[in-house]
C-alpha cells in the first residue's frame, strides 16, 4: 500500500491471512509513515540481522524518533531514504490448520500384529517472537503464503505425537483399539513437546484439537476380526468348541445347499466330538480360555462358572451296613496292600497276585470273573453293583 509517493507503508488488506508478509521495496522513504495492525508488528532487517521492531499504530519513519532507523541511511539519496527489508508479521492466533499423516508401524502389544498408525486433526498457533521467526525460519525470502511455516510446525508436530504414542502403546499402558479415550492426554502431551521445539522459532501451538489416530483401513479390519473372533470362542468355551461350531454351522449350510461341501467339515466336527467323548469318565475336556480381546472395553470375556461336584448319594436302609462294610474293607486293603504290578490283578478274596485274564485265583479257587444273577452281565472282581441293571453282587441275607 502507497499513497502520495510512498507516504503511506502498511501490509495491503490482501495479506491480512498471511504469517509473514514482505514488503517488496527495500528502498523506504523518509518520513513516511508505517502502520501496523494491532495484531502485528513491523520487523526490520538488515543483512541478515534485525534492527528493530514496531507494534501496533502509526509510525513516522524519522531516525530522531526511531534511532535504530539511522543504521539504515541510504547516503546514495541524500539521506532521504532507509535502506532495509521491512516484514510485517502476524502476531494473533492463526487457527484452524489441519495436519495429519502416517505415525508409525508399531506392534500391538495385544496381538502381536504390526499395524500402521495415521492421526488427524487441526491447530492454532501463533507467533510470540517475530524477530526469531525471521532469523531462525523464513529467513529474508518472500514469503508469499503459510505453506512455508505450517508445513515445518506440522512435522514438528507429528513427530512429538509419534514419540508421545508410541510410548505408552509399548509400554502396554494404552490399548490399540480404543486409542481415543486417551486423546485429550495426546493433546496435552503433544502440545507441551511442540511448544518446547517451536520455542527457538518464535512459534507457539495454542490449540490442538479434533484429533483422531486411526489405523490403516486393512489393519483395522484384522485387528477388529480377531477382537471378534476372541469373543467368540470365550462365548464357546474354547477355541476347539469355536472351530467345531463354525464346522457344524458351515456344514448346516452345504446342507441346505444340497449337501456340497459339507462331508469333510461333518468329518472334522465328528473327530473333535470323538476326542472329547473317548475321555475317561468323570473328566471334562480342559480347554483353556483364550486371552481377552484386546481392546478398549473388551473386558475379560465370558468364562462359564465353575461346576461343584455333585455330592454323594447315600445307599438305600437296607443296604447301607453292607456298602459302609465294604468301604471301610476296601479303604484298609488299599492301605495295607501296594497297588499290583504290571500285567498282574488282585484276587478281591484273598489279595493275591493273579495274571491279568487269569480266570480263577491260583492260591484261594475265587473265580476271577463274575456275573448278574438278574442279567448276566460281565462283573469285575471288586464289583459291589451290576452296571447293567444295579442289582447289589452280594445280596442281603433275607
């Protein structure tokens, strides 16, 4: 801006969005008048060096009132001009500048999966020294637009919120998925670290906000089906009871499709049931859950109470001298005798060793094997019931 010759110097009304604005002629008439916007101040320049500053309002560019104006006499002109760079420098908050870009490739200290992080969001800054601005970032160029200076603050930017994420995901403090139930601590920790580099270039971020870490699109989706597929298998007991499921289910469908497909999953569901089944009596098949999903509110999953044994059933009136008798029987024989070796039984009348299939004991004649007198079932030696119809081996005299 100029009016009559000069006389006028002011940042013209299309910088007013601008940082740092340049005025384009060296040359400064004496004893015109620079205005500067409340919100800026009027930096000069010479050879690389700043020689003063003026804040907001009219000045008259006369060396008796602004002294630091004599070091910039242009002797060529009779004295009647300064030779300087004059910036006109923003000194308001600049709000509303977005950044974003790739964090970093970290591992999920969850899973184990390396996943890549991403963050968006938006700042303000503004600018609390502008002679450091000049000399230590722009420099003297002509600083037409923002990009210079933003650009720089946002990689500064990036770097501390990389430092401050990746920390306390390592750390295991931070869950990956669920990342933005700590933003505001983000904020707060990457606005101080900015700020203490942006101190030597006369910058200060004042705001960050709206900011969102993400995870690329594909990894997001994996760590999501694992989440999921976690939670189901706690639902189902176990991983195993997960799989068999899917099998049946996938089975069910090739059915309903006409059965294409579905012969090796019936097969694969049949072999887990046959594994469980062929178990020894009385014990269920131990299948650890798996560990929790992962992520922020997942929570430790289903896990079926445990089962009280059930207790025992007391024998009928009629029976229960007899049962008692035996089992204190049994209990003594158990203490006394060692348990018979290898390929060898025990004959339940005289405790003698008698060789596995043997049919009668060699020491007392007790036949080895006995049966139901009401079905004829096969009994073992030290069978006090029939297994088959539960009639008692040994009935009460009646």
């Amino acid at each position: 801006m100029a009016i009559l010759g000069r006389e006028f110097i002011a940042a013209p009304d299309s910088s007013k969005r601008q940082i740092v604005y340049k005025w384009p002629d060296q040359n400064i008439r004496k004893f015109s008048r620079c205005i500067v916007q409340p919100d800026a101040v009027a930096v000069f320049t010479s050879q690389g060096q700043v020689m003063g500053t003026l804040l907001g309002g009219q000045h008259q560019l006369d060396a008796k009132l602004l002294p630091f104006l004599g070091m910039f006499v242009d002797w060529a002109t009779d004295s009647r001009a300064f030779k300087a760079e004059l910036y006109f420098v923003g000194i308001r908050d600049f709000p509303g500048i977005r950044f974003g870009g790739r964090l970093d490739e970290v591992q999920d200290p969850q899973t184990g999966l390396i996943v890549t992080l991403r963050t968006f969001g938006e700042y303000a800054l503004r600018v609390v020294d502008a002679p450091k601005l000049i000399l230590n970032l722009t420099g003297t160029v002509d600083v037409t637009n923002n990009d210079a200076i933003t650009g720089w603050v946002t990689q500064q930017l990036l770097k501390v919120t990389r430092s401050v994420v990746t920390t306390q995901l390592m750390a295991g403090a931070w869950p990956i998925l669920g990342l933005s139930m700590h933003n505001l601590e983000i904020e707060i920790a990457a606005t101080q670290a900015a700020n203490q580099e942006l101190a030597e270039y006369g910058i200060s971020i004042t705001k960050l906000g709206n900011l969102d870490i993400n995870l690329d699109e594909d990894d997001n989706a994996r760590l999501k089906k694992l989440a999921g597929d976690t939670a189901y298998s706690r639902l189902a007991g176990g991983f195993l009871q997960a799989a068999q499921a899917e099998a049946l289910q996938g089975a069910g469908e090739g059915l309903a499709k006409g059965g294409e497909g579905s012969a090796g999953l019936l097969f694969a569901a049949g072999l887990g049931m046959a594994n469980q089944v062929t178990q020894a009596p009385g014990q269920a098949p131990y299948n650890p859950p798996p560990p929790g999903p992962g992520f922020a509110g997942g929570g430790p999953g289903f896990t079926p109470a445990p089962q009280a044994p059930a207790p025992p059933q007391a024998p009928p009136p009629d029976q229960a001298p007899t049962q008692a008798a035996s089992q204190a029987a049994s209990q003594a024989t158990t203490q006394v005798q060692p348990p018979a070796p290898a390929g060898m039984t025990e004959c339940a009348d005289c405790h003698s060793q008698v060789p596995a299939g043997g049919k009668f004991c060699p020491e007392c004649g007790q036949p080895m094997q006995k049966h139901c007198t009401n079905c004829n079932a096969s009994l073992s030696p030290t069978a006090r019931f029939c297994a088959e119809c539960g009639t008692p081996v040994n009935p009460p005299a009646s």
